[in-house]
C-alpha cells in the first residue's frame, strides 16, 4: 500500500470502526461519481476521534482493515475568534486557519463590522461553513474537524474564554504573539479594526504582529503559522 496520505479520505464522526459500517449517501456519491472509486478500492476514514482507518469499498460498503494514529494535530489548542468578515472572506479563514492547524472558531459581530447575522440564518450559514471547515480538515491530512459557534459580542469572548490575545493595530502594542500554554483564544478584528471601546476592553491581551497592518482574512493564518510553525 502506498502512504496513507496519499489515499482519497472522508470523515465518518462517530462512525464505529470495528465492524463493517455504511457509507453515508454524500459521501459515497463523492467516492463513486466524482473520484470513481469502485469495489475493492482503499480509502481512508477519519472517525473524528484522533484515528485513521484504512478500509476497502465494498459496494456502499466499507470494511475496516488496518488503524493509525497519525500526530497530525497540533500540541496547542488554537481557537480563532473571528470578528464577522464582508463577502467571501470568511470562506477564506475558515478554509486556511483550518488547513494550518486552528481546533475551534468563534464567529461574532464587532462594533465595526459591516455584517450582521440575521439569528433566523444563523443556523443554515453554520451548517455552510461547518462543511468548509470539513472539507478543508480532509484535505490537510487532520484527525478533527474544528468545531464552530457563534456569540453577539467581544466583550462575550473576553470574558468567558481562556488564553485569550487579541491582534491589535495600535502602535502602542509592543507584546508580541507568542504561546504561552496549551490553550490559546486568537482574537482577530473586523476589516475596518476596533472601535475604541474594544481597544479599551482589550488592552490587557493586546499583541501585535508587527509593523504592517495585514487583511483580516490573512492575520489568523499569519498568528497561527507564528504560533505553531517551528
């Protein structure tokens, strides 16, 4: 068999590995109409659990052979609080802090942000970009799918999450991001930045990334890739 990492992959969460299992319909029509995968072909199923199965098609079908536990998950718990972003571009963070290593999104509405989530949708745009998240962690070769919540306001975050830094562009911010334990809440603004009352009820955790002022779609993969990549 070749590398594990080179086999066509599908989360399966909660899927018990042990006995052969079924296929669930989204993912089969993936294997079979856009892959054409047959019968007898390998793939690999993530349980979302920290596992990785290497099982055989057997028609809808799949059959359990060998299980690994590939160290592809990172040793920091990186949750991403994301201030609500205009157009595609929380596709885009979504998409690229997934792939690099974020566990957990908090989406909310900062003071200036130009979007605002209607509550009625709120569920069909989290089911939207639950799968994005999905879909991204299969192509980055990762054990868990980050999990995504929303919350009305900063001050929300602030208070009730650990860890937290916050990306500032003030110029009096001279901390600089770094891990300080196992468990960090990245704090990333909206496009037009924090309005000055949450500059104020964040300046206890305010960290810069230095001189330049980056998009807010680019900052979270930027902080991430500081935090975890040697």
């Amino acid at each position: 068999m070749n590398s594990i990492r080179a086999l066509p992959r599908i989360f399966i969460p909660g899927v018990e590995m042990h006995c052969p299992f079924e296929i669930p319909r989204a993912e089969h029509d993936k294997l079979h109409n856009v892959l054409r995968l047959r019968s007898g072909a390998e793939i690999g199923v993530m349980p979302n659990d920290g596992t990785f199965w290497v099982c055989r098609m057997d028609g809808k079908i799949g059959i359990p052979l060998t299980q690994y536990r590939p160290q592809t998950e990172p040793d920091i718990y990186i949750t991403v609080a994301q201030a609500l972003p205009k157009g595609d571009k929380l596709d885009d963070i979504i998409k690229s802090c997934t792939e690099i290593g974020a566990s957990r999104f908090i989406l909310f509405t900062g003071a200036r942000s130009v979007v605002k989530w209607d509550e009625k949708k709120v569920g069909d745009k989290m089911r939207r970009i639950q799968a994005l998240a999905r879909e991204s962690a299969e192509l980055a070769f990762r054990m868990r799918i980050p999990t995504i919540e929303f919350r009305s306001n900063l001050n929300d975050i602030l208070t009730k999450e650990s860890g937290v830094i916050a990306l500032s562009e003030q110029e009096s911010v001279t901390a600089t991001i770094k891990a300080d334990g196992k468990n960090i809440c990245l704090v990333i603004g909206p496009e037009g930045g924090w309005a000055p009352r949450e500059v104020e009820a964040m300046k206890e955790c305010a960290v810069t990334l230095g001189p330049r002022v980056l998009r807010t779609e680019h900052a979270g993969f930027a902080a991430i890739a500081k935090l975890l990549v040697p």
